[in-house]
C-alpha cells in the first residue's frame, strides 16, 4: 500500500493536469513540473528523492524506445547530418565548455568531475519542444531533427559522463583510452540494439496471439538496455537503434492487429513516462534544496552558478545551429551536382544491353538515383531557413536525463548535493523560459508547417499507385484460390469496387476546398458510419437484453470499432486517424 497510493495518486495528477494544460495550451510537463514543486513544499508532505537507477533504468529504455518506434528511417537518413551534429558533437562541445567554466568557478573540482557535470546539463529533452511543434504546426523536417536528437543525445551525454567520472577516478589513464572507451560503448550498442531487433521482429512474426506478441513488445527496451549495460555499452543508444529496427522492419513481418495494439500500448506507456518524470523533478525540488548543509557553496551559490551555465549553454546552441543551417544549404548544393552526375552516367547507359550484369548494375543505378533524387526534393520543398534556425536554437530545454544524471554522480564527489542542484536549475530554468516562450516564439516568426492539401494530394497518389499495384492480384485469382476452384466474379467486382472507391474517396479529399456532402464517396462515408454508429448503439441494447454470450459480444463490438476506425477520415481536412 505504501507504494500503490503514490503512484495512483501521481498517475491521477498526470491525467488531470496533462489535460488543464491542453486546454490552456501550455506543455504538460511544464505544469506538473510547477504542480510537484507545489506540492513538496506543502506541509507534511515528505522529501521525495527517487532513485536515480529507476528513471535510468526503469523509466529511460521505455520512453526512449516508444519514440524510436514511431521514428521514420527515412526522414532520420535524410537528416542524419544536422541530427549527428546537434546529438553528438554539439553535447560534446557543450560538456567541454560548461566543464571549464565550472572548473574556473570552482577551481577546487576535479577538471574531469566538471566534464562530468557538463555532460550531466548538455542534453536537451526534446519532448516539451516536440508538442509544442506538433501542436503549432511546425515544418516536419524541423520537428525530425529535434525527435532525433532527443533519441541519440542522451547515449551520447550518458557515455561521455561514464567516462569522465573514470578519469577523475583514475580508472581511465589517458585521454585517447577514454575517446577508446567512448567508441567501443557506441559500437557495441548499435550491434546490441541491432540484434535485440532482428531477433523482436523475428519471434513476433511467429506468435499468432496478439497478446503474447504485445507482452514482448513490452519487453523489448529492457532486453536492448541490459546487456548492452553488461557489456559496459551505452544501453541508452541500443535501446534507441532497437526501436528504429522495430518500427522499421515490424511492417513487413508482424500482423497488422498486433501493431495497432502495440501503438495505442506505447503511446499510453510514454504519456505516463515522461509526464511523471517532470511531476518526479518538481517533487524532489525540496529534497534537493534541504539537502545542502552549511558548506563553503550555498544552495543560493549553486542556483547562481546554474543560471550561468545555462546562459552558456543558451548561447553555445544559438552560436552552433545558425552555421549549421549554413553547412547544410551548401551541402544540398553538393548533392544537386551528385544527383546530375548520377543522371549523366545513368544515361550513358544502353537500356537495351541484355548482359545481365551490367543489367542489374543500371538497376541499382537507377534505384541510387531515384532515392537521391527524392532526397534533394525533400531537403528543397522543406529546408530549414532562419527562422528554422532560431527556433532550433531555442529548442535546448533539459529534463529526464540531466536530472538521473546528476543523481548518479559518485557519492564521495566534491559538492555532490550542489551539483545536483545546479544541474536541477538549468533543467528548470531552460524548461520554463525556453519552454514558456517557445510558443510565443513560433508564432511571432509565422513559421508555416506541411501544407494539409498537398498532403492529401500525395495521399491520393500513394494510394492510386498501391491500388493499381493490388488489383492485378484480381487479375489471376485463380494463382491464390487454387485451379480448381470457381471463382465468383461478383466477389471479385466487389473486392475491385471497394478498393477503388477508397482510392476515389481520397482524391475527393484531396481536391475539396471544405466538407461536401454532395460528394459521392463523401456521402458513403458518412452513411456508412451512421450505419455503424447505429449498429454499435443496437450491440449495446442486445447486450442490455443478456441474449447473446459475452464472447459473441465482445467480437461483434471488435469488428464494429475496426469498421468505424476504418471509415474515421472522411473529412476532407483529415489525411489520416482522428
């Protein structure tokens, strides 16, 4: 009981004030920050110092695999240049400088102990910037690089923290044996987490009961994070190399159903994970500050030296991103030059050569081209300009990390309790102000996101193109039914008619200025979810009644909420779900 209550209660107070702060338009984990710092300072309420191997251990992998499975690989590729900068050598930087100015402030700590804190405050937590992006709209290519470099930085600061408490502790001699000790945890947790995928993907695709299939979708953080732990590896980025294996790869091979169970799973588990770990940070806010005795460094010293590193950090990020923004304009002028000497030789060619290999060398050619292409369209139509830039820049709030982090640091260590608490302050400082602002930032630069009917369009397109692919499966259904089978043809009319009709229903969609309901196809859906609607409310009256088996019920309700989820998008706005 005394673990059951708080945690009831903190998951109330996540579904409560998640839901005020929607309304009012602010982050969530804003709010409960403020809403756990409250409540520690009420009276009778008890320090709250949760440890530091829970949130890194228990609450880190889930979080962080839940959005690695939602990440498309594509997009991660196409930015993996100003992802890689922000979410490695950024954090690096970012240590190193916070570091020396720590070590100048406070010259009697170790110059690797100052490194270590550095590393502790240089990752941003993207989640607070991600909702408000989504929220607001933001370009998708802007909201890609921050979702990347909240997944890949937090491996990286966690690594570097690793290895500068062994320097200071002598366990490392020499700095290349610590860059060597760096490179041997990122390699081995990208093997780990690449073989905790394949083997994931591999047994889900034999399990035929969605709930056991969920149960190791459950699983699978902790199954990347440990071993990768053992093998003194970065967990973190192997549950991350995991998670982007799965998301990618699980289409192919894992049934439909299980996914769909497997989304709403991770969604709700993330939603729970990183809201309470800002409830988590506001409560611990009091058993921070009461925990520093009367040393030579005053908790208002620390709180000092906090709001300095963070104005270093602010800067170094601004002082990073713009020439960043930079190198990639001149880098998507490089590949347009790449992209045309990949036309030149694809079209010295001869298409007629019948030599099968130079045959299956024009083919990749042609598929290196074609990706290339689509690349340099995409960094065209949805580059990052300036004002991408600044909002980028101003992008650097702290949260889970840097708070486990800083409770990590060895016990004996000079001012332990004050740099937990400086670390605490940029967390906060960076949430609220950059966090607070924000908002009001992208709006005032009108900062325009995907253009809802081109999407449509594009929708209408891919699902043209997949239809017209399918139905030549109709054209031979003799090759899936069997030889000697009799096949109806009005079966096959009414598959051929269905399958278009949604094709026909998107490009309706996709051309309408607003709701039409003289739209044909338009028309059907609406009918047909009134259909639904009253069938699922005449479900509920046979259930009332008691004349059918809970069994038959419950499936009957399955094949109703599916049906409806199906016919959900019929307003011409919506490109997809609700």
């Amino acid at each position: 009981m005394d673990v059951v209550v708080p945690i009831v209660a903190a998951v109330l107070l996540i579904v409560g004030f998640s839901t005020v702060a929607k309304r009012l338009g602010v982050a969530a984990p804003l709010v409960l920050l403020i809403v756990g710092a409250g409540i520690s300072y009420l009276p009778g309420v008890p320090h709250i110092e949760v440890p530091h191997e829970i949130i890194l251990i228990g609450m880190l992998p889930p979080i962080l695999y839940s959005a690695a499975l939602t990440v498309p690989v594509m997009d991660f590729r196409r930015n993996l240049g100003s992802i890689s900068s922000l979410s490695v050598f950024l954090v690096i930087a970012s240590a190193f400088t916070t570091g020396f100015v720590l070590h100048l402030l406070l010259p009697e700590l170790n110059f690797a102990l100052a490194v270590a804190v550095g590393a502790v405050i240089s990752p941003p937590d993207a989640v607070a910037a991600v909702s408000i992006g989504k929220k607001l709209a933001l370009p998708p290519r802007l909201l890609t690089v921050m979702e990347g470099e909240g997944l890949v930085n937090d491996a990286t600061a966690l690594v570097l923290l690793r290895s500068a408490i062994a320097v200071a502790a002598g366990g490392v001699a020499t700095v290349w044996e610590g860059v060597m000790d760096f490179g041997y945890a990122v390699v081995v947790a990208v093997a780990v987490g690449l073989l905790v995928g394949f083997l994931t993907v591999w047994v889900r695709s034999r399990l035929t009961d969605t709930l056991a299939d969920n149960a190791v979708s459950l699983l699978v953080p902790f199954m990347a994070f440990i071993p990768a732990e053992s093998l003194h590896a970065s967990g973190v980025l192997a549950v991350v190399i995991a998670g982007i294996y799965v998301g990618h790869q699980s289409p192919r091979y894992v049934r439909a159903q299980p996914r769909m169970s497997e989304r709403i799973n991770w969604r709700t588990v993330q939603f729970v994970l990183e809201n309470g770990v800002f409830l988590i940070m506001g409560l611990e806010l009091r058993a921070l500050v009461d925990d520093i005795g009367p040393t030579e460094l005053s908790g208002r010293s620390a709180v000092g030296i906090g709001l300095i590193l963070t104005a270093v950090l602010i800067v170094l990020r601004m002082l990073w991103v713009n020439p960043m923004i930079v190198v990639l304009r001149y880098s998507a002028k490089r590949a347009e030059h790449r992209v045309y000497r990949l036309h030149l030789a694809l079209a010295s060619m001869d298409e007629n050569d019948s030599d099968p290999r130079r045959k299956r060398r024009r083919a990749r050619l042609q598929h290196v081209y074609a990706r290339r292409r689509a690349d340099l369209e995409s960094h065209r139509t949805e580059g990052l300009d300036w004002r991408g830039g600044l909002v980028l820049s101003w992008s650097g709030m702290r949260g889970v990390v840097t708070l486990a982090a800083a409770q990590s640091l060895p016990d004996d260590t000079l001012y332990r309790s004050q740099l937990i608490l400086i670390a605490f302050t940029v967390a906060v400082v960076t949430l609220v102000l950059q966090g607070g602002t924000l908002p009001w930032l992208i709006r005032l630069l009108g900062i325009q996101g995907a253009d809802p009917r081109k999407d449509r369009q594009q929708l209408a397109a891919l699902l043209e193109s997949i239809s017209t692919q399918g139905l030549r499966v109709l054209d031979h259904p003799h090759d899936l039914l069997g030889k000697d089978t009799a096949v109806d043809p009005t079966i096959v009319d009414r598959v051929r008619h269905d399958t278009t009709m949604r094709t026909a229903a998107a490009w309706e969609r996709a051309n309408a200025e607003g709701p039409d309901v003289g739209a044909p196809h338009l028309q059907y859906l609406m009918l047909h979810e009134a259909v639904v609607h009253a069938e699922y409310k005449a479900l509920l009256r046979a259930r009332s009644s008691g004349r059918y088996p809970s069994r038959v019920l419950t499936t009957a309700q399955t094949i109703l909420e599916l049906e409806e989820a199906r016919l959900a998008p019929r307003h011409p706005g919506q490109v997809g779900g609700h």
